[in-house]
C-alpha cells in the first residue's frame, strides 16, 4: 500500500472512530410521547432506529473520492451502532459543493481549490457562495502538472507570469 493511500485511510480511520465516540444514540432516535415506554437498546430493531444516517456526495464511481469515502462510509458502518453513512455518486467537486450547500448531503468531498472558490463566490461559483461550507481535513496533497507544446518559449512557471 502506498504512502498516499495508507495517510488517507489513516484520516478516515480516525475521522470514522471520531465520529463514532461522540455520537450519542439520542441523535437518530424518533421522539417519544410522555408516559410512552422507552423501547429496549438491546433490541436490534430499536438499534437500527437509533442510527443517524448521513450522506457523503463524491465523484464519480470509480474516481478517487467516491473509493475513500466508500471505505470510509464501511467502516463507519461496521463501527458504529450509531451511525449509518450513505455514500452518493456526484459529478465532481464543484457538483458537490453545491450538493452540500443546498443542504441535499451532510458530507461532500471537494477539491481545495473548488472548496476555496465556493466558500468565497469565485470563479465558476461568482455571486452563489456556499456559505455553510467548512473544511473538516484534508485527505492528501493534490499536486499537478503543467505542460506547454514542444515549441513554447515557456520554461517555467516564471515565465508564464510574463506572457
């Protein structure tokens, strides 16, 4: 397993266990009359009510995000009597970032710089910032390679800056 893979499985990890120690069965519970009888936890039914579900919009099937967060939303399922994740296909980041700010996922995995423009209404996102949009980790560096046609006088980043 490479370094990348084991530091993003690492995060989910402990993301997964975070999630799971601080969840408190109350949270996905249905209300309750006064003076009706609380049902037993011991009971699976009464368990599986008891799970809060939460979704996580991603790329595409096969893409990177939709592989982490698919494994995380296992393990968080395997772990957790609490909770239960839902892993959703998305159309890439910036799709996602608006999934999540349209309040139709709880969880999105979005690229830094789409997360950046989103949260500040730049770019493809100009006038509709996505105001509840808050980074909670990173899962790896994101690098990138730029390329210029044999016959460019560009040979180096420096250089663009001067065109």
């Amino acid at each position: 397993m490479n370094r990348k893979k084991l530091a993003a499985l690492a995060l989910i990890s402990s993301v997964a266990l975070s999630c799971a120690a601080c969840s408190s069965p109350q949270q996905g519970a249905t209300a309750q009359s006064p003076g009706e009888p609380a049902e037993s936890a011991s009971s699976d039914k009464s368990a599986e009510k008891a799970r809060q579900n939460i979704s996580v919009v991603t790329g595409p099937v096969g893409g990177s995000m939709y592989v982490i967060s698919g494994a995380w939303a296992d393990l968080v399922n395997k772990k957790s009597a609490y909770l239960q994740v839902t892993n959703q296909v998305g159309g890439g980041s910036a799709y996602c970032a608006r999934v999540l700010g349209n309040g139709e996922a709880d969880f999105a995995m979005v690229g830094n710089d789409v997360a950046y423009y989103a949260r500040n209404g730049e770019g493809v996102f100009e006038g509709e910032a996505v105001e509840n949009l808050v980074c909670i980790g990173a899962l790896y560096a994101e690098g990138f390679h730029t390329i210029v046609r044999k016959s460019s006088e560009l040979n180096s980043i420096e250089d663009s800056r001067e065109s």
